[in-house]
C-alpha cells in the first residue's frame, strides 16, 4: 500500500465506479478499494504517455508499433455489473 492512500469501501466503490475511477484520474492519487476494513484493490492513475504507441525494436527497419494501452479495451462491460442486474 501506498503511504497516504485514500480507501473506499467497495458498496460505495460499485455505486460510484465511473465517478471514482475519474477521480483517480484527475487528482492522480491512488485508491484502495476495502472490504471489512481489508483491501481487496488498488487503483492507480494511468500512466501519462507522450506517444500513441510505443515503438518496440533497436533497428529502424525493424520497428514495430503497438497502439496505446487505451486502444487495447475498447470493450464496456457496463451490462455486466451485479447493480445493472
């Protein structure tokens, strides 16, 4: 855990995902998610980058791109949640 780490229990983490999740973003100070007093999750900010991707590789004619980790989870599992039940 990090010192000074804010803590949410996780009734109130699921009523306030996205709320909270953006938060996390916007302040970039980490949350831990609790149960019974007892931490279950970490979130952290992303990690700011300055490129679209990430070039992989050391020769020139030999670079591949990956795209942005934002990219990679396109998919929303909103419908999924025990609440949208």
């Amino acid at each position: 855990m990090v010192l000074g780490m804010n803590s949410v229990l996780i009734s109130e983490f699921k009523a306030k995902a996205i709320a909270t999740l953006k938060r996390v973003r916007d302040t970039g100070e980490p949350l831990q998610v609790t149960i019974r007093g007892r931490a279950v999750a970490e979130i952290f900010p992303p990690r700011q980058t300055q490129e679209e991707g990430v070039v992989l590789g050391g020769c020139a004619d030999l670079m591949v791109q990956r795209p942005a980790d934002a990219r990679l989870v396109l998919n929303d599992f909103a419908d999924e949640w025990e609440m949208n039940r």
